[in-house]
C-alpha cells in the first residue's frame, strides 16, 4: 500500500470512529427520552453506565486524531477535516454528558412530580423529538456533503430555543402556585436548560460540517481559490 492510501485509510478510520461515536451518542439522547416519559429508572441506569463508553470513545479519537495530525502533517483539506472531526467528537461528547443529565434527573423520582399538562404545557416531547432529528440531519450533511442541511438544523435550534425561552414563564406560574415545589421546579429548568444546550451543540456541529465542505468543494486554479462548478 502507497504511503498515501494508508493516509487516507488512517482518514477514513478517524471518520468511522465519528460515526460510531454519533451513533452512540444518539442512542443515549433516544434512551433519554424513553426513560424521561416512562419514568424507568432501569433504562436510566443503563444510560448512565453506557456513558463510560461514550467517555473512552472521546478520549480515543481525541488522540487519534492528534496522532494523525503529528505523524502525516496533513494540509489544506485533510487538516481541515481533522479538525472538523476533534471538535465534532466533543460536542458529541458534550451532549451525551446532557443525555446522561436527563438520566440521573429520572433516578431522583423527579418526573413523578410533573402532571401531563404541564409536560404539555412545556412541550418537552417535541423538544426531545426535534433534537433527535437535528443529530441525525447533522450527520446526513457530513455523509452527504451536502450544505443544504444547515439551514434546517439551524431553524430548528430556533425552536427548541423558543421553548426554552417559553419555559421561564410556565415554571414561573407554576412555582407560584407550587412554592413548596421549588426545588422541583428549578430542577426541572435545568433539565430544559440541558435540552436546549444540545440544540447548541448540534448547531456546532453544523458549523464544523460547513466548515468542513466548504474546504472540500474548493479546487485551486490559476493560484485563486474557486468553488466547483465557477
């Protein structure tokens, strides 16, 4: 094997790490979910515990990619992928430590003190249900290479952040009728505020997928940078 496939097969396996990692990282946020609505401490536990493994996959491709970067001194695009993936790999990170949140809010019983209309009222489903979709599409750009993804992804951070900003209101009603729950109520704040910083991340993650094929579609002609297809 050339020296230059086995780069780009050391590139490609950073790249399938990645993958790996999302796919992890999604599973725990689905798991989040289940556990948060059915109030099932076993599959909080089992979140809790996965997210060790979450933990030692960051750190590996962390230094993968490290690795990759001091061995084969890679430029223009390769590097830019590279580092598009190290800071993918953390904010998948990042948001299983917000899955993992949502776990340990489910083992102290809290979910038990919220009635449906109030889980209605703050529209927790659909917050859960949009981040789902927003990490999955991030990773259709990638796969795809295809920017088209962002401008989706980035509307429905918006919502999610609508529901964030909206919740400060109802919690506040709430905890006025409720004083003897506030302790509940400001928990429960911070799990939307959890939520809501997943929506960030995945809007991270978009900006490192721009960031990434921006750098791919470019072509050098004349000593100018062009984008295919000027």
């Amino acid at each position: 094997m050339k020296q230059s496939e086995y780069i780009e097969h050391v590139l490609l396996a950073l790249k399938e790490e990645v993958s790996l990692m999302r796919e992890m990282v999604i599973v725990q946020v689905e798991k989040a979910k289940r556990a948060f609505f059915d109030n099932d401490l076993d599959l909080a536990r089992e979140i809790i515990s996965r997210e060790k493994r979450v933990d030692i996959l960051e750190l590996k491709i962390d230094g993968d990619v490290e690795e990759y970067i001091a061995l084969y001194t890679p430029k223009a695009v390769d590097l830019r992928l590279a580092m598009s993936l190290k800071k993918i790999n953390f904010a998948l990170e990042r948001i299983g430590d917000y899955a993992e949140g949502v776990a340990r809010y489910v083992l102290e019983n809290d979910t038990e003190k919220l009635t449906p209309q109030q889980i209605e009222e703050l529209q927790l489903e659909k917050m859960f249900d949009t981040l789902i979709i927003m990490l999955i599409n991030c990773f259709s750009a990638i796969d795809t290479l295809d920017a088209r993804f962002s401008g989706k992804i980035l509307s429905m951070d918006d919502e999610v952040n609508a529901i964030y900003r909206n919740s400060a209101g109802i919690m506040t009603g709430f905890l006025q009728s409720n004083p003897n729950l506030i302790l509940n109520g400001l928990k429960i704040y911070l799990l939307i505020y959890r939520l809501e910083r997943i929506g960030d991340y995945c809007g991270s993650i978009v900006e490192d997928v721009i960031y990434y094929i921006d750098a791919k579609k470019l072509t050098i002609k004349n000593g100018e940078a062009l984008a295919e297809g000027n």
